[in-house]
C-alpha cells in the first residue's frame, strides 16, 4: 500500500539503489552524464521534500511505499542534491567543451592576424587603401563594360597579372575564409561564460564538501586549463574588433558569419575570371596558330593577329575620365562605391568626342 504519490515520479529504468552512493561520493567515473541529465528533471520540488518530511515525521513504514517513491524518499535527502547534479554534469561535460572551443577560439585570432597584416603588406607606403566598404567587392562582378564581355573584375584581374604578379595567387594565403565564416563569436562567449559559472559552482561545492577529493582534483587540474580559453577567447574576441574596425566595419553589428563571407565570395570570383581569362588566351592563341598555318609565306604571318581591347580601354578611360580626389565621408559607402554606381546608372559615352552617325529616314 502506497501512502504517498509525488507528482513527478521516477522511471523504473532510473532506480537503482547503488546510484544514491555514487552521487554522495561524486562518482564522475560511475555516474555518466546520460544517467545525469536523465535524473536532472526529477529532483524533488519544494513541495515534494515537504511531503518526505512530513511522511517520515508521522512515522509511516517505508516498506509499504512503492519502490519509486522509497527511492524518490532517499533521493531527495542527499545534501545539495541539485548542485551536486549540476556540478557532475559541468564537469562530466567539461573536456568536450574546451576541446570544441580551443581551436576555434585560437583559429579565429590566427585568421585575423592573416587578414589584417596581409592587407597591410599589400599597401603602399603611405598606408592602406581606404574609402570603399568590403561589400564594394560584390559590385566587382556586376559592373560590366558597354559590350558586356568583361566586368571590372576581369579587368582588375588582368592588372593584378600583368602588373603585380606576385600577388595573383593572393588567395593562398586566405585558405581560412570558409572555416571562419562559420563561427558564431557571440556563441563562443556564451559558453566560455557558461564553462566560467560552471567552475565557480564547483568550486563553491567544494567550499561546503572540502573532503572530496574528486572535486579537488577536478579544480586543480582543469582552473588554469579554463584560463587560458577565456584569455584566449579574449585575445580573438579584441583580434577580429580591430580587423573588421581596419576594414571600415562596426564590429558590434558584423559577426564572422558576415565578415568573411565577403573575402569568400570575391576569392571565388576571382578564381573564376582568372579561368576565363587563360581560356580566353588560349582560344586566342589556337587562333592565331591556325591563321599563320593556312598563309606561312604572308609577310607578318608569324604575328598573331592584333586583338581589340576596346572593352578594357573603355573601362580605364572612363575611371580615369570620373576620377576624383578621393574623400572619407561619415555614413557614405567611399569613393569607389560611387564610381561604380555611376557607372551602372549612365549610360557610358565615348571619351574621344566622336559621335554615332544618325540615320536618316529613307
């Protein structure tokens, strides 16, 4: 006969007398954290370890409970019992935590570093190339020359290749984009300030069961092991403020997940225009061999034919006819973005004065 129900009631699969020892002596060895977060919800309300009081003060039998409540009756008399659990859990789950965050928390400061010293090795004396925002790099590809062969990015590229050839394969070095624009800096911090209020509850456990030496090993080995991933936390938390504050962004409103994606899609883009280009050379090339086979003896056969490069022209006359002294305006996009607008939205006249002829009406 059974004198007492408690509103939530333990599984059979969960009773098991020997569990109430392991969690007095805090098993971490015995207890697995499954076992743990199953048993988490099952702590005795307030309520509930008022009708334990109250049961064993009218000195009912314990045998005549059923096994559930005998075991919910002596579950709920160990000291702490909820901090206990929670302590167990925090650190039960601890390794895995830190093994996750360390090298992303390591990585994301290293890929930081990359891109703000690679942008400064790549500029001039006089400092880095400023006045255009990074989401100018996706223009790149829309901006197209009046016969819409090329866009500025081939043009660009092409510059890169006969001017500064050594930084056409600049994108070996920002191998990390992909990865970095997966991370969640603001995740990251919560469950570095998670693994923080999980150590101070073990710790103050410990204060009140000092005689525990699982809790003191526990504290001794893993409290530097946590200091040094909230200071590295730290280090990549300021690392990625001052490259997104370098590259005219607000780092409070731009997460990772924004930032590189940039960096990712421009790589991707380049790489494809430097792809059109070669073949583009190549056709070029087969061209001109098949026009010096069919006439060897023709004077000047050996010279491939002139190829027009009107469409380039056009775009640097039309740069160098709207450049302007450049200027840093608060809440504008930069100099740049202008120059690109600009260029999509008027329609583009020929520099040397010349003028179509106008047909006349026959």
């Amino acid at each position: 006969m059974c004198f007492i129900k408690f509103p939530s009631r333990l599984p059979l699969f969960l009773i098991h007398w020997g569990n109430l020892s392991l969690l007095y002596r805090y098993d971490q060895q015995s207890l697995s954290i499954d076992f743990l977060e199953l048993l988490e919800p099952f702590i005795p309300s307030d309520y509930e370890l008022k009708l334990l009081v109250n049961y064993e003060k009218d000195g009912r039998p314990l045998d005549e409970l059923a096994d559930e409540d005998q075991f919910m009756l002596r579950f709920g008399k160990i000291p702490r019992l909820k901090q206990r659990i929670n302590t167990l859990t925090f650190m039960g789950n601890f390794p895995d935590t830190v093994k996750r965050l360390q090298p992303v928390t390591t990585g994301l400061h290293h890929r930081c570093i990359v891109l703000a010293f690679g942008n400064y090795m790549n500029s001039s004396k006089r400092g880095a190339a400023y006045g255009f925002r990074l989401q100018s790099l996706d223009l790149l590809l829309e901006t197209k020359s009046t016969d819409r062969s090329q866009t500025l990015l081939h043009f660009i590229t092409n510059i890169i290749e006969e001017k500064y050839p050594d930084l056409v394969n600049f994108h070996t070095e920002l191998h990390f984009v992909d990865k970095a624009a997966l991370v969640s800096l603001d995740n990251i911090l919560q469950d570095i300030r998670s693994l923080e209020r999980g150590m101070e509850t073990t710790k103050k456990e410990f204060l009140v069961q000092d005689d525990s030496p699982v809790l003191k090993e526990f504290i001794k080995t893993n409290s530097k092991q946590l200091e040094s991933l909230i200071k590295d936390s730290k280090t990549a938390q300021e690392a990625y403020g001052s490259v997104v504050e370098y590259f005219g962004e607000n780092p409070k409103t731009t997460q990772p997940s924004m930032f590189f994606p940039l960096f990712g899609r421009f790589i991707k883009g380049y790489k494809t225009v430097q792809q059109q280009i070669e073949q583009k050379k190549k056709m070029e090339r087969q061209s001109s061999e098949e026009k010096e086979q069919l006439s060897p003896n023709k004077p000047g056969a050996n010279k491939g034919p002139a190829m027009p490069k009107m469409p380039q022209m056009d775009l640097i006359a039309e740069l160098k006819r709207r450049q302007t002294k450049p200027q840093v305006r608060e809440g504008k996009d930069g100099a740049l973005e202008d120059i690109i607008t600009d260029l999509r939205n008027t329609p583009y006249r020929r520099t040397d004065g010349r003028r179509c002829a106008q047909r006349q009406d026959t």
